[in-house]
C-alpha cells in the first residue's frame, strides 16, 4: 500500500516535473509569437502601412476634354458631343437575357450588339457597366429613362464624342479621331484608357498632343475585387487647347458644294502667307461616322470607290502638272538668260526630234510665230519643246525645285506626298535607262515623269504671284500659340520678326513676264481661259490651264484620227488642271483646281477657280487682310 | 486518516457538492476571451450581428451547458468510456475516408441530420481521452519500457494516417503534437523523442513524395512568399499587411481597411487574428494573447491539482491541444508557419471547433471537479 502510494507520488512528481518543462517550451513559442507581433506591428509597422494604402488606393485617370478646333472666323469646325450611352452593370440584374430583350422592344439592340454584351458580361466582374450601344438620341433616351424599374441594371451614361459640324466637308482638313491602336501606345496611361480616342488623320493628329489636354486623377478606395467604394480625391484634367485655322469654313463649302459629283482638288491660299483658306478634296466621307463607328459595309464601299474618297488627294494625289509647269518652264528660261520675252519660234503643229514627232495640242495648222508671252497664253506645246530643248533638263528641274516642287510643301497634314522632278541621276537609277532628248521636250509641256500635287502647283503659283518670295502652306493659325506656349513671349515676338518672307531670287522682271503671260491666259481673247475670266478688273484672276493624258496616244490612234474624249471612258480620260491667283495687279489669293478625268484645264478646271476665286475675294475683303494674315512664325 | 476520510468522501459527490466545486471564474474566463470573438464577428460582418456574431453567441451559450454537463459528469465514467468513444470515433474517421473515395474528393465531414460532424475533430478529443486512460495504467517501469508504447503509438497513428489521407495536414500536426506532449508528460524518456524527432526529420523527403500540389505549394510558399505573391502566397502577404499596417494601436474598431476591403482572406474563420490586429493593434494582439496564457494557467492548475494521473494526464492533454490551436493559428497567420487550416479557438467562427472546445473545457472541468476522487490503475474506486 504504502509502495503503491509513494509510486503514484512519484509519478505526479514526474509528471509536475515534465508538465513544467511543457510550460517553458510553450512560454518560448509564444514569446516568439509577441517577438514576430512586434517585428510586424512595430518595425516594419511603416513599411506595411504604406502596402496597405497602395492595396486600397487607386489613381485612376480622368480622361480631358478634347481641345475644339475654330476656323479663322471662329466658326467651330470640332466640337465634343454629349453622348448617350446605354450601360448594363451584370450583377443588377437577375437575367440578363430577359433584361436585354426587354431593352430590345424600346430601341434597336443588334444581334451583334447583343452577343458582344452577353460576352463582355461573362468577362468582366460583375459591378463594371458594360456599354450596350452609345450615340442614343433623345427620344431613345426617354424611352429607356421611363422604363427603368422594369430594367433592373440598365442606366444611361453621358460621354463626350467628337463631332465635326460640318461633316463631308471639313474631312480631309481636320481627319477624324479614333481608339489607340497598339502601335501608337507610348506608355502615356491617358492612352490605354478604353474609351480614350487620338487625332487619326488630318489636323486631328498633326495637333493632337495641343488638342489632348492633360489628364486629371481621381484617387478611388476600392477593395480586393477591384469595386470603387468611394471617391477620396479628385483632380480635374485640363481641356485640350484650341486650335484655330486659317480655314474659311464658308469658303470651304462653297467650294464642296461646286466640286458636285467631280473627282477632283481645289486648295485656296494667301500668296504671302501661306495660310490655307480652302483645301478640298472630293468626294469626301462623313468623319462623324468614324467616330461612332463604321459598319464593315460602309468601310468596304469608301474602300474600293475607284474615286478614292479617304484620300486627301491635295497632298497626296500626285499628277503630272502637264501645261501648268510652262510658267516653271518659262521662267527658268527667263532666267537662264537664253531666252528673252521677245523670243519667237514658229509652231506648225508639231516638231521633229530624230525619227519622231511631237505633236502640238494645236496639231492641225499650228499656232503660227509666237512670243513667249502669247506662247504662255496659248499654251503652245511646239514653242515650249523649243524652249526645253534650248536650257535643258537641269536649268528646269532647278527652278522647278526652287518653286517648291518634287518635296514636300511642309504642310501641317500628315501623309503628304512629294511628288517627282526628274533628273538624268534619278532615271538612271529608278528606270534603268539614260534620259533622252525627247523626254526634255516632253518636260518642256510638263510631262514627262514629273509629279506634283495640287498643293505644290498652288505654291508654285503663290511664288510666282508674290513676287518671288518663300511661302509655306500651313493651316494652323498661330502656331506660336498651338506649338510653343511654354516659351517667353519676347521669344514669340522675335520670332514673328524672324518670319519676314524670303526671297527666292528670281529676278522681279522675269516674273513680271510669267505674271503677264499668265494674266492674258485669262484676260485676253485667245488665251486659254478666257472664257473663265473674271469681268470684275479688281477680281480679275491670272492663271495657266493643263491637261494631262492618262494613257498614251498611239500613231495608229492618230492618224485614225482622235476618239473624242467624251467617247472615251471617265477613267481613260484627261485630267484638267488650273493654277491660278487673283487679283492679276495685287495678288492675294492662289488657286490650283484639279478634276481628275476632266478632260481638259479650260473646260472643266478653269471655271472652277473663277467661281472659287469670286468667293474668296468676296469672303474675304481686302482691306481687313493685313492684320488677319500676320505670317506665321515658327522656329 | 482525515485524508482518507475526506478522500472516500469524495468518491461519492453528490449533485450540489459538484455544482459547487466547478470553477465559475474559468467560465467568466472562457466568456470573456469568445467576447473578443464576438467582436470580431460583428466587425467582419461589417457592423452587424447576422451572420456570423449571433451565431457564434448562441453557439457559445449552449457549449457551456454543454461544458457544465460534461464536467458533472463522473471522471470514472469517461474514464470507462475513453476507448469506446476512440473507437467510435475510429470508425466515423474511416467512413468519412470512405466517403471521401467513393465522392471522389477531399471528405471531412459526416452529415447527422441537420448536424455537420467533423470525425477528427471527435479524434482530438478522443485521442486524449484514450492515451490518459492508457498511460494512468502504466507505472513508472512499465512507461520506460518500449514494448508498452508500442499499443499507446498505434492509437496515434492510426488516426493520424486516416487524416492525412483526407488530406488533412494541420490536424494531422495537432494530433502527433498533441499525443507528444500526453507521451511527454506521461514520463516517456526525453532521448527516445530526440530519435523520434530525427527520425521525423530523416523522413521529411520521402514524406514530401507523398503530399498534394497544394500542399507543397504551401510549404514552398512559406519558404519563399515572392515565389507567387498573387496566387498561394497572396494570403499571407495580404495578412501581414493587415497585421503591419495595424500598428501598435490599430486602425481602430471597424476601421481595418485590409479586412473590410476584402483583401484579407476568411476573416471570419482562420484569419481572424489578423483582423483583430488590424484594428486594434499590438495591444489588442497582446491582450488576447494574455487571455490565452490565463486560460493555460488554469488549465495547468486544474491538471497538476488532480489526484489521480488520468485527470492529470487528460487536463494537460486538453490544455496541450489548446496551446496548438492557439499557436498554430496565430503563428501561420504571421507567416511564421505554412498556411493550415487551423481555427483560433473561441474567436474563429464555425460551429463544431467552438463546440469540441468547449466540450475539451468540459473536461478540463471535470478533472477540476473530481480533483481529490482517487482511480484504481484499473479504473476501480480507490483500488491502491
């Protein structure tokens, strides 16, 4: 008994005694446990705040108004848009279908909308709106407002879209805007933003950063799921600057409206200046619609439309100038010194080179002894063969250039186009082969693998018009403002001062011949364009007619004796071409017109410019000119 | 022979005497510290008693008639009863495995009716019960002989490899860890854990051919939480930015942006220190912290003031289990151990770990209760 006793006595003592150890090892681990709370808590407490803070904060961007785009009278040719959108916001509403379908009986919902909503709503987390169809009107609007208890999750948002009040007309000059493409991201987080829309063509990219503004923030609470619970802070963005251009919005669609149904170019512009007071090219498409998204259908139709409506054919429609480069013709000869205004040469229809013939547009009987002037006003073919033979290639080709053709005129417009003035160099190298004589003769009528635009023939004409002096086409406004807002405005005005037009060297005299040639092409009976004259004398316009064949004219063709063109088929015939400016005794203005197929300068080109160039001078009169068109500075 | 008296008097208790003998300040104890839980609760659920606090309170209120039942209750008989109730829950453990193949997936509960039964939460409680009784029979010889731990390691194992199959891990772990110390104190020689141990640790390798992806997810994770910090290890990371940010005096009650953000994982159930950290600090952390260490004060004053070696043996198996919980869950939640799906006891939210708690305190209890009633080695009254 007492044995047993003292062995369970021992056994508890044992037991105290390992339980005690027990109690140590434990007091160790949760002594670890305070070790780690304050390690946690108290050192690294800092650390884990901030985790905590980025963990419940996000900065979201607040995308910035776009900036609007004015005409030179204030006219606004880009404005933002209230846009309805219709949202559905998945976990409001029991089913979804049903939900939709019920939509669908008040406004039209696609089928293609319907399946894109079911899919974006099966992706995204239940709380994001997913957009059912945007650019509602009013009255769908309503519809939907007053049928909201029978929609649960449905809600309208209001976005702002592009709007380009002027449509067709104003859509080669402004472009339109569209969503990022993934080549144009540049790590700016404005742009991954899915509704954000840059500048995609026309002054809508030249000046998007301008127009862009800066984002605002908006710092939201939101919780693991992504869901905002609150707005802690908002910072709002800054409106993109305007920008105003030396449009005439009312010029501009004078002359939309006369192009009609033609395929054709006219640009408009001051000939001391270079602002651009109309730059048309039709036919033209709605840029509205790209902002609210172009069916596949309608994108394939602008497509292959063989008149080519997304091309801004002004800048980037390249045609061999054909009898409007005599005047370039006729001055480099002027200024080679080999040719005097008085020259005559004898046109009977047609010249010999070697074994071939070229023939004169007058091929039956010929123009008879001319000077250079009448040979200007007459565009004789024969008299300009002569003069290209006599200076050469190089001596046109240089003043060529020197008048701004065969590069880029430095417009303000993406994807222009440089055009071409050959060289014996250039042939060699592209065509394989030496440059023949013919081919300078060909040159001397403006066609031989020269290209220019519509822009470049009317800057072209602005420097002759002008007295010689360099201009550059723009159509921004004040570029100093658009483009250099952050320097000193004494830097400004030094600039400004800097701007003076230079000169291109031509002596005056030698443009006072080109200028007169090109007066009585307009002016005098016999001149090309005489019945596209202006019978005002203070309107009065100067110009030069062309036409350029788009295919050649066999023998067999000619001694069949000529189709008429209009028996022709519109893409086989003439392109007619016109430069031009007004007044003749103090020019203003330049106008080029370009009618693809038109068969001829004087018949459909010509009196195009006459009724473009009466507007503009109306539109614009004279005496307010000096301080509207102070030269654009720019460094 | 007044002890002798007054011990045969105890070996008939009487229903008042015992009433009168139960320790009602373990009870304010027990209250006080599943209060903190309370709050939690009604935090998580963003200031409101549904669903989880009221619940959690009723759960509570009938744990501890629970508890008193279980404490009035003869030591004698749950000591007769210890194999039958291993045996049962033996048994429960194998159906669920069975179960568990047939369901083809992870099976850890049995449906009884409307109850929800976790059989290893039974085998917790059981394992206990059955190892006193086993090591209340040995004498101090008989314990350092090894062929009599060979019956007690089989009672272990068993069950410990039907949870891992489960798979189960973290009660696998409370199970081993919670036998030891029954082993421990028992009076097992200290060297033959060290061999053990080694021979766990030699083992380690071939153990890890054995565990599930997600299993080895965890523990690599643990080892390196960069290694996925938006996928396994994204929990502990959001965890202890909840602990850290919380400070020393917390964000305040309500105010835990981690929690109530929903960045921090199963506020409500295992990682609801966390939250209690979050938002009321290390202060908050300390005190609970303080309670536990009351709660395993008395636990230990209950177990080493019994007069016999079963309710000794059973007190320091039930406070044992406790400390691992406690331990377990906190130490996982501070990225101090892998993540295993640990409650913290009588604050997380769920019905059958607050219920097996408070039954284990029931039995805390009881050995209280019955501290001078003297048991034969073979259960008999006063068979010594």
């Amino acid at each position: 008994m007492a044995t047993s006793r003292q062995k369970e006595t021992d056994r508890a003592k044992l037991l105290t005694r390992r339980a005690v150890l027990l109690a140590g090892g434990k007091l160790a681990l949760f002594s670890t446990l305070i070790g780690r709370l304050y390690y946690l808590q108290v050192l690294e407490s800092d650390r884990y705040t901030m985790l905590a803070e980025d963990n419940r904060i996000n900065l979201r961007l607040v995308p910035p108004q776009r900036g609007l785009i004015v005409d030179r009278n204030g006219e606004q040719v880009a404005t933002n848009q209230q846009n309805y959108r219709v949202v559905i916001v998945s976990e409001q509403t029991r089913d979804l279908e049903a939900t939709l379908n019920r939509l669908g009986t008040l406004i039209p919902v696609s089928e293609r909308d319907r399946r894109r909503v079911l899919r974006e709503a099966r992706r995204k987390r239940g709380f994001v709106p997913v957009m059912i169809r945007e650019n509602l009107s009013w009255e769908e609007v309503a519809r939907v407002e007053i049928n909201a208890p029978d929609l649960p999750g449905i809600g309208i948002e209001v976005g702002l879209s592009r709007h380009y009040p002027h449509g067709t007309a104003s859509a080669h000059v402004l472009g339109y805007v569209a969503a990022v493409s993934e080549a144009e991201l540049t790590g700016d987080p404005l742009l991954e933003l899915p509704e954000f829309k840059i500048g995609k063509n026309g002054v809508e990219k030249t000046y998007d950063l301008t127009l862009r503004g800066t984002a605002g923030t908006s710092q939201v609470e939101v919780n693991a799921l992504g869901r905002v619970i609150r707005e802690l802070a908002r910072e709002e963005g800054q409106m993109g600057r305007p920008v105003t251009l030396t449009l005439d919005m009312g010029l501009q669609r004078f002359v939309m409206n006369r192009l009609g149904e033609e395929s054709a170019s006219v640009v408009v512009m001051d000939v001391h200046s270079g602002a651009i007071l109309a730059l048309a090219s039709n036919p033209s498409f709605d840029p509205n619609q790209f902002s609210k998204g172009l069916s596949a259908k309608d994108w394939e139709e602008l497509l292959s439309n063989p008149r080519a409506p997304l091309t801004n054919k002004v800048i980037a429609g390249q045609y061999a100038p054909g009898s409007t480069f005599k005047v370039c013709v006729a001055l480099a000869a002027l200024e080679s010194g080999l040719i005097a205004p008085t020259y005559r040469h004898t046109c009977y229809g047609h010249i010999e080179v070697g074994d071939l013939r070229l023939h004169c547009w007058k091929h039956k009987g010929g123009h008879g002894t001319l000077d250079l002037y009448q040979a200007i006003a007459r565009s004789c073919d024969v008299y300009f063969y002569e003069v290209a033979r006599r200076i050469g290639l190089e001596r046109i080709a240089q003043t060529a250039r020197r008048l701004g053709l065969g590069t880029p005129s430095g417009i303000d417009l993406p994807g222009e186009r440089p055009g071409l003035i050959p060289s014996r160099e250039w042939k060699l190298a592209v065509v394989g082969q030496p440059w023949q004589l013919t081919e300078t003769l060909m040159l001397g009528m403006g066609q031989s693998y020269i290209l220019t635009t519509p822009l470049q023939l009317t800057v072209m004409a602005a420097r002759i018009a002008n007295g010689g002096f360099m201009v550059k086409p723009h159509l921004a406004r004040d570029l100093a403002v658009s483009d250099r807002i952050s320097e000193r405005s004494g830097q400004r005005a030094q600039a400004r001062q800097q701007a003076q037009p230079e000169s291109l060297g031509f002596s005056p005299a030698h443009l006072a011949v080109v200028q007169q040639g090109m007066n009585m092409v307009s002016n005098e009976p016999g001149g090309t364009a005489f019945s596209s004259r202006i019978k005002d004398k203070a309107m009065a316009l100067a110009g030069k007619t062309g036409s350029v064949q788009v295919r050649r004219i066999t023998m067999a063709e000619r001694l069949a004796g000529l189709r008429k063109q209009e028996d022709l088929p519109w893409h086989e015939r003439d392109h007619a071409l016109f430069i031009s400016y007004a007044p003749v005794d103090r020019p203003r203005f330049a106008c080029t017109v370009v009618v693809e197929h038109g068969i001829g300068g004087s018949r459909s080109a010509a009196p195009i410019a006459h009724d473009v160039l009466i507007e503009a001078q109306k539109l614009a009169p004279p005496r307010s000119r000096q301080i509207a068109e102070a030269p654009p500075s720019r460094g | 022979m007044a002890l002798q008296l007054d011990s045969l008097n105890q070996q008939q208790l009487t229903f008042g005497r015992k009433l009168w003998r139960i320790n009602w300040s373990l009870l304010v104890l027990l209250g006080a510290t599943a209060s903190v839980g309370f709050a939690m609760l009604y935090s998580a659920a963003n200031a409101s008693f549904e669903p989880w606090a009221s619940k959690q309170i009723m759960r509570f209120g009938f744990g501890i008639v629970m508890l008193i039942s279980v404490a009035l209750v003869d030591i004698r008989v749950w000591m007769r009863l210890a194999y039958v109730i291993y045996g049962v829950a033996l048994v429960l453990l194998i159906a669920v495995d069975i179960a568990g193949v047939i369901g083809m997936g992870a099976q850890r509960w049995i449906a009884l009716g409307p109850l929800q039964l976790q059989p290893s939460e039974i085998m917790k409680i059981a394992l206990v019960l059955a190892l006193a009784r086993y090591f209340h029979s040995l004498s101090i010889e008989e314990v350092g002989n090894p062929i009599y731990l060979i019956a007690p390691l089989i009672m272990v194992l068993l069950p410990v490899y039907l949870v891992v199959i489960q798979p189960d891990l973290g009660t696998a772990v409370l199970i081993l860890l919670g036998s030891g110390a029954i082993f421990f104190v028992a009076g097992v020689r200290i060297w033959k854990f060290i061999v053990v141990t080694g021979a766990g640790i030699a083992a380690i390798p071939v153990g890890w051919q054995f565990l599930r992806e997600y299993q080895k997810n965890r523990v690599l994770t643990f080892l390196n939480p960069e290694r996925d910090p938006l996928g396994a290890g994204y929990h502990i990371l959001q965890s202890k930015i909840a602990l850290g940010s919380g400070g020393v005096v917390g964000k305040g009650f309500l105010q835990g942006t981690q929690s109530h953000l929903s960045f921090l994982p199963e506020r409500q159930t295992d990682f609801i220190f966390t939250m209690l950290a979050e938002e009321l600090g290390m202060v908050g952390g300390l005190i609970l912290l303080g309670l536990y260490t009351l709660l395993l004060v008395y636990g230990y004053a209950m177990s080493l003031g019994s007069r016999s070696q079963f309710g000794r043996l059973l007190g320091m198996g039930v406070t044992t289990t406790f400390f691992l919980y406690v331990f377990i869950n906190i130490a996982m939640v501070m990225g101090l151990i892998p993540v295993v799906g640990v409650p913290l006891p009588l604050i997380s939210y769920g019905g059958t770990a607050m219920l097996s708690i408070l039954f284990a305190f029931g039995l805390l209890m009881c050995v209280h209760v019955h501290r001078d009633v003297r048991i034969g080695r073979r259960g008999l009254d006063n068979e010594g």
